[in-house]
C-alpha cells in the first residue's frame, strides 16, 4: 500500500534567482577579455628589449629556483 507522499515527483520548478552586481560585472569582464583586437598595439624597439630583458630574467631566476629545490631534496 503506497500513500501519495511516496509517488509524488520531486518539485521540478526552478527556483528563480536574482542576477547579483558581481556576476554581472564578472560576464562583463570576460566579455570585454575575450573582444578581438584587430590592430595589435605597435611597441618600439626599446620597449620590446626591455619586455625580452625582464622574460629573460624571470626564466633564469625560476631555473635558478627550480635548481635551489632539487638540491634542497
């Protein structure tokens, strides 16, 4: 003997939610990231040396790091 509480399907509404500022202002912050750029910015040659400088720079200090903890090990 079964009772209606048993064979009753389960609440299928969906609960409406309200937008929140922060949601809002995060899909407008990955709409904006994702925009195509059709003109890539020109960069003078001393600013490409400086950019190349400070890469190069970060790749030696994480291999010097890298080094430091298998040593470490």
């Amino acid at each position: 003997m079964s009772n209606d509480i048993d064979v009753r399907p389960p609440d299928t509404r969906a609960v409406r939610r309200r937008v929140t500022l922060a949601d809002r202002i995060g899909m407008s912050l990955i709409i904006w990231s994702r925009r195509t750029h059709h003109v890539r910015p020109s960069v003078d040659h001393a600013t490409r040396q400086r950019l190349d400088r400070e890469r190069r720079e970060r790749e030696l200090e994480l291999l010097v790091q890298s080094a430091a903890m298998r040593m470490w090990r």
